[in-house]
C-alpha cells in the first residue's frame, strides 16, 4: 500500500508547458537567422554575377564586338547575344549569367544599343 501512495518526482504541466514554449522559441529564431544567411549568401552571388555583366557589357561596347558570344567567368558562365531587328536603327544586347556548376540564371540584362551612322 505504501508503494502505491508515494509520489514519483516529476515535472508539473505549466513547468512542461514553459520548457515547450522556450524550445519553440530558440527553434523560431534560429530558422529566422539560418533564413537570412541563406539569402546574404544569394545575394553576394548576384552581386558577383552583376559585376562579371558589366564587364562583359563594357568590353562589348568598347570593342563594338556585336556577335554572340560564351564567356567563363569567375564561376558563371556569360552568355551574350545580340539581337537586331531588321530596319531598326538599334539592337538589343542580351546578357546572361549562369551558375557554372548548377547552371542556373543568377542574373540578366538586357541593354538597347543604338548604331551610329
């Protein structure tokens, strides 16, 4: 009779109820902080991909190099095309950068060049 009177120790419900609730919450600003990491890192990749356009981009306006073009670059592969439309006094320069190894669209431009007579 004795072993069926004496209580266990344990935890009561509200203590297991604040120990749930601080869980949740180190779990929630953990996620928080894992999901702007994740996003400063894409970032930091577009912000690359964009330098290596503006450089293909200037080397093609510099040089008048007006053909299609695949470049390896840092990582990306660039790939530019020119576009003209017949009877148009203008081309549309199309430049795109790619994830060289999952070959994904990291970044694009497009640029409207004007031909001087």
């Amino acid at each position: 009779m004795d072993a069926i009177n004496s209580k266990l120790p344990s935890f009561t419900l509200i203590e297991t109820i604040v120990s749930l609730a601080v869980i949740l919450l180190v779990i929630g600003l953990s996620a928080t902080i894992l999901i702007q990491v994740q996003a400063s890192g894409k970032q930091h990749l577009r912000f690359k991909a964009n330098i290596a356009l503006n450089r293909i981009y200037i080397d093609a306006i510099n040089r008048n190099r007006t053909f299609d073009e695949i470049h390896k670059y840092n990582g990306f592969i660039i790939e530019k095309k020119i576009i003209q439309e017949i009877n148009r006094p203008f081309f549309t320069l199309q430049i795109i950068a790619y994830d060289q190894n999952k070959y994904k669209v990291i970044e694009k431009r497009e640029e409207i060049i004007w031909i001087k007579n």
